[in-house]
C-alpha cells in the first residue's frame, strides 16, 4: 500500500505539476487539499483538474469564518501592521491552511505534506512552522527546493511536463502577476513590479479597487460598530465579520481605498517589492485605530503600539502557534475589553476622513479638554506640575553652566 501525501492544492499551474512529480520521483498517492479562505472564482473546476492530474482525492475546506474569527481579528484588535503599510492577508491566511493541511494528514493517515512555495519566499517559512508546531511527525517536501529532481523553472518547463505526462490543462505560458487572493486581500508581484524604479501600471493590475484618481468626485459615509475590538454592524445592520469585510471590500474599492505599494523585507533575508490591495481590511482597521484613540489611557495606548509592532513581526515570520504570540494575544485582548463603540468615517478617493466616533467607555471629557476653564481642571496646577516635569532639565542646565565658568 502507498504512502499518502497530501498537497496544498491551489489548482494553478505549480500546484497542478507537481501532483504528476511527486508520483514519479517519491511514488506517494497524492491526495490534494485547497483550503478556500475567501478566494472566489479560483476553485472553479479544482475537483476535475486534480483527477485529471492524478490525484486520488480533492479535499475542499470552506474556512472563510474559522480565518477571520480566529486570525484576522486578532490582528485587527491588536492593530497589527507589518513594516508601517502591510495589513498581513497572506501572512495570517498561511497558518489556517497549513493547520488543515495537518487535519486531512491526520483523517487519512498520510505520512507527508507538499507545498508549492518557492525557496525565494516567506510562505515556505509559515507552512512549514505551523506544520512543525503541529505535526512535527509529518515530513515536508518543497519541490521548489528539490534541484536533484525538480528541474522545471518557467511556466513553459511547468506545461510541457504536464504534456509528457498526459495532462493537457487550460494554462498557457503567457506572463502574468504572481498573485495570492482572499477575503481580506489580493496581492501582486512580478513583471513591472520586479523593478522599484517603475510606477506600478494600475489600469492592468487592480482587481479589488480602483485608482484613486478613477473613484467617484462625492465622498460616502459610512458607520462601523465594534464590541471589544471586533466589528459587528455596518451602518446599523448587524452582520458577521466575514460579511462586514466582504461589504466593505466593495466600498473601499470603489473608492481607491487601501492600495499599498511597498518595498518589504522578507523572511529569507532580501527585499521584495509588491502591491497589496486591502480595501475593506484598511477602512476596518482605521476605524478600530480610531475608537481606540477615544478609550484607551495614554500608557496602554502607547504599550499596545509596541506589542502591535512584535505582533504583526511574529505573524509575517510564520510564528502563529508559538507562545509568544498567544501571551501577546492574551495582552491586546485584555486591552480591547473596552474597545466598544460607533466609528463614522467618509470614503473619498483613497482617502478615510473622520466623521466622528462615539463609545460608552471614551475617556475623552469634554470638561477637561475644552480651552473655557472647568470644574476638574486648574490651570494653576500646571505650574507645579511642569517644574517637576522640567526638574532634570533644570538641574542639568544649572551643571553645565557652573562647569563654564
């Protein structure tokens, strides 16, 4: 009887080549598993290409809900950023598909586990972390990092394999952008892209959005409720995340919003540069920013940045189920217990513009913060206050101007 193994399968042209590979060159039976994190259209026909290929079986895994209630919302109570401008989709859809590439492993009995991320990329490093952190049993097979056996390194090698194998596929060899899709985002790499000096060609590029400049001339207004850092209605109908995003998508799309160019710094050591559209997913987390401005105190607010920054570090990096990051977790939520509340804000080409924010828990006191004098304020005690604040100042000024003498 043969091994099993089981492929994350994504129906594209890699994932497809490799299932004949890994018959030929390890002689495991071949069972694939794409796990549909909000990706659309793209499992059209998976099922029959996957037969068609040689796999015995085709797992699909409908985790849409599973990845934004325990993956995404975390990262957007924690506010968590990589390098100041990625909001992290790929980065927090990696462990939930890794983490179901180790159920069906587990359900079939298989003895291994194959990705088809290249040896260049991050997504190598988060597969394979969360399937140590989970199965350290399983072994991991990369094709990309096979150069013994895997001798295909172009779209055309990828084709004409599947041809010698039998395998005629809708693919051709035509360039496109490499692109990874879900519910929180789409990004794209490649072709103009690969050269920082060239401005990114928006007309041929941008699924989720549009340009900026091609959005509607009126600004729209919308409102967001949160309860404990996590979204629950948008303008007063009360929906489930994943449909809030989904909702949201479409009107930050449709007004520029959320397209972010960006040069990062990968996992494996080199600079990449992609653009990653995340409409709904930037108007959610700055309208949480916001209603975080209003109710937490100065020392937490502050701290929290710090976490945040670690936080979305441990994600990018592939640490999801490591402690760090569940003690860090246990921090921000104890943070967001508050974090309740109404956030208006006004769509207008690419721009979020604040419209207001009201909560139950804001610490704002209109009192205190007017310029007119209140009850809870004395101007007077800013005196004391600010010769105190200034004392080391003050006393260092004193020494250095006795040492000149």
């Amino acid at each position: 009887m043969k091994e099993k193994i089981i492929l994350a399968y994504s129906g594209g042209l890699d994932t497809t080549a490799i299932i004949p590979w890994l018959k030929e060159n390890y002689d495991y039976e071949v069972i694939c598993c794409c796990v549909d994190v909000g990706q659309g259209n793209e499992l059209d026909g998976l099922e029959e290409r996957a037969k068609l290929s040689g796999a015995s079986k085709l797992y699909i895994e409908h985790v849409t809900d599973e990845f934004v209630d325990d993956f995404v919302m975390p990262c957007v109570q924690a506010s968590a950023v990589y390098e100041n401008k990625y909001l992290l989709g790929t980065s927090m859809a990696r462990p939930v598909i890794a983490k179901k590439l180790v159920d069906i492993a587990r359900a079939e009995g298989a003895s291994a586990v194959c990705h088809g991320a290249t040896g260049k990329g991050n997504d190598q490093v988060r597969f394979e972390l969360t399937i140590k952190a989970l199965a350290p049993d399983l072994r991991i097979i990369a094709p990309w990092r096979c150069l013994d056996t895997w001798n295909m390194q172009s779209r055309e090698d990828e084709i004409e394999y599947c041809k010698a194998h039998g395998i005629d596929l809708p693919f051709d060899a035509s360039h496109s952008y490499s692109r990874d899709r879900n519910l929180w985002h789409i990004s794209h790499e490649g072709l103009e892209l690969e050269n920082p000096a060239n401005a990114p060609d928006y007309n041929h590029l941008l699924v989720l959005s549009v340009s900026p400049e091609k959005a509607p001339d009126e600004g729209e207004v919308i409102s967001l409720s949160f309860e404990k850092g996590v979204p629950v209605s948008i303008n007063g109908k009360a929906m489930k995340a994943s449909d809030i995003i989904t909702e949201l998508n479409v009107l930050g799309g449709k007004n520029g919003i959320g397209i972010v160019d960006i040069v990062e710094n990968r996992v494996v050591g080199m600079k990449s540069r992609g653009v990653y559209e995340t409409p709904g997913g930037t108007i959610l987390m700055e309208a949480h920013n916001q209603l975080e401005e209003l109710i937490l105190d100065r020392d937490t607010l502050a701290y929290k940045k710090l976490v945040a920054n670690k936080f979305a570090d441990l994600v990018y990096e592939g640490k999801w189920y490591t402690p760090l990051r569940k003690a860090l977790q246990a921090f921000i939520e104890s943070t967001q217990e508050f974090v309740t509340g109404e956030v208006m804000v006004k769509l207008y080409k690419g721009n979020i513009i604040k419209q207001g924010s009201i909560s139950p828990y804001s610490l704002y006191n209109e009192s205190i913060a007017s310029f007119t004098t209140g009850e809870l304020y004395n101007h007077h005690d800013a005196e004391g206050f600010i010769n105190l604040f200034g004392l080391p100042l003050k006393v260092r000024a004193m020494m250095m101007a006795e040492k000149e003498k």
